[in-house]
C-alpha cells in the first residue's frame, strides 16, 4: 500500500487500541520507518522502499571505520555532499501527525517509553523525551571509548577523525552502522522497557532487524499484550492482539482523540 494511503480506519479496531492503552500501566512502543513515511523519508523495504528499489548497501562502514576512523569520516563528509535522495527527503522532513499523536500520548501519561529505530530526530522534533533511538541519531556524534554523545553541529571537523572533547577518545557519527553493536546504554533501555511493559505498540516496522525486533516479543512472552499499527501484515502481525491496518498518522491521531474522549468521559 503506498505510503500515506489508507483503507478507512476501522473504528471498532481504534477503539479497541484506545481502551487497552488506557487500562494498561505501562505502554511502550516500537516504531520504524513507517511512522516517518507520511514526512516524506522513504522507508527501506517493501514497495516503494529505498532498498526495494536501489539494493541495499554495502554493509563494510563499521569495518571501514575501525580500519581507518579518518578515511571514513573523509567518506562520510564527502558522502553527505552526494545528493542522495534520503538525505534530502531527511534534510526537508517535518514531523507528522503520527508523531504529534505520540507526544501527545506520551504528555498524556499513556505512553511510558519509545523505542524508535529511525535516525531521523522527528520524533523528538514532535516533543518525546522518552525515547530510546537504538539506530542512533543523525544529528549527533558518538564517542567510542566513554559512550558520551554531542551535537554533530558543534564538533570541529578541522582534524579528522574528530575526538571526543571529554575524553579524547574517537568520535563517529551516533547512526549505528550494520554490524556495529547498539551502543550498552540503548540497548539496556530497551530490555527494561521489554520486562516493564503491559502493553507494547509496534508502529510502522517491518519487524525484521534485530534486536529491535525481540522487544515486543519479550514482552509478549512475559503476558504483555500486543497492538500493530501497519498498512501491511508483518512477522509480528501473529503476535497482535489488535492490528490497526491503516497508515500511522491516522490512525494514532484518532486513538489519541479516543483516549481524550475516554479521559472526559
Ligand atoms: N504508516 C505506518 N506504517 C507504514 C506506512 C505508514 N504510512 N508506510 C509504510 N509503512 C510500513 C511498511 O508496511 C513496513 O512494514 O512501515 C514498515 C517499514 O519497514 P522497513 O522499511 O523495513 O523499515 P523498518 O522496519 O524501520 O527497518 C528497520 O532496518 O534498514 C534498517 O536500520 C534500518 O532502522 C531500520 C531497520
């Protein structure tokens, strides 16, 4: 289904999703590159998907950066003057309404965590703090030796690779590359959401990267139950104790507006 479209929301599936985020104590959710879709940055599988069309890329960054930090960093900026069409459609992405209706559950009270594997920073944009970014973040830098994290706007790229101001050890951008390890503080995030959480929203992923992927089922295993806000059927479709087969800004602005009628009534 292109991005964007939707089949006309079924209500009772809505309703349905708003009255378990309501009685549930911990809400956490999964979120992909689907949720980002409706700002215009293209997913990577399925139709329409960067990967669908383009391949997918080589997977040597991470062994490249080991071997060489300044040769990648060299790479990197040189690679970010290449006018890519990812980068472009990141570079003009504004936040949508799927976004907005997330802060909003969070401002709320009913969403607890996000674990989100996009790199894109819309979802703080929209107003979550309470977010795990397990891919990293575009916008930031990482140190490799004490984990600390900084805006790539304020790092002197005069000398490459760029050291870390704390501690001078080496700095990379904080996008986690295929093959590197998620970084230890977002990864124990994510199990402490995966042991605390009743209930788990998956949004918009495919649900085949890992670990990203492991979390609701985790929950699940403990007796968590399960909502799927997806345009398509999915590895996790199975799991779904509701799935909410429609595009993600419609669908959580309207559970949104549910759980503010419930709250008023
Ligand atoms: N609303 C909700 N979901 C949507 C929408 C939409 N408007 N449009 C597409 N989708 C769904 C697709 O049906 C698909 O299930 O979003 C999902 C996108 O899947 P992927 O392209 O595989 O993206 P994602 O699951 O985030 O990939 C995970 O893989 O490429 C790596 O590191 C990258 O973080 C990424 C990870």
């Amino acid at each position: 289904m292109p991005v964007g479209a939707t089949t006309d929301l079924d209500d009772a599936a809505i309703r349905a999703a708003a009255t378990l985020i309501q009685r549930s104590r911990h809400v956490a959710a999964l979120v992909g590159a689907g949720l980002s879709a409706e700002s215009g940055v293209p997913t990577f599988r399925g139709d329409g998907g960067l990967w669908t069309r383009f391949g997918e890329p080589t997977f040597d960054g991470w062994e490249l950066f080991n071997s060489d930090p300044g040769a990648w960093w060299d790479d990197a900026l040189a690679a970010q003057h290449r006018d890519s069409e990812f980068a472009r459609a990141l570079d003009s992405a504004r936040p949508n309404a799927g976004h907005v209706a997330m802060a909003e559950m969070e401002q709320m009270g009913r969403l607890a965590h996000t674990i989100t594997q996009n790199i894109d920073d819309l979802q703080h944009r929209a107003g979550c703090r309470k977010l795990t970014e397990i891919h990293g973040n575009r916008y930031l830098v990482r140190c490799m030796n004490c984990g600390g994290r900084d805006r790539l706007s304020t790092i002197s790229l005069d000398r490459l690779p760029p050291l870390c101001p704390e501690c001078g050890g080496t700095l990379k951008t904080d996008t986690v590359m295929f093959g590197e390890p998620i970084p230890e503080d977002a990864l124990r995030e994510c199990y402490r959401q995966a042991a605390l959480a009743d209930l788990f929203l998956v949004v918009g992923t495919s649900a085949v990267v890992y670990p990203a992927a492991e979390f609701p089922v985790m929950a699940k295993r403990r007796g968590a139950a399960l909502i799927e806000i997806n345009p398509e059927e999915t590895d996790l479709t199975p799991l779904a104790d509701i799935v909410v087969r429609a595009a993600a800004g419609a669908a959580l602005a309207a559970i949104v507006d549910e759980l503010r009628a419930e709250t008023m009534a």
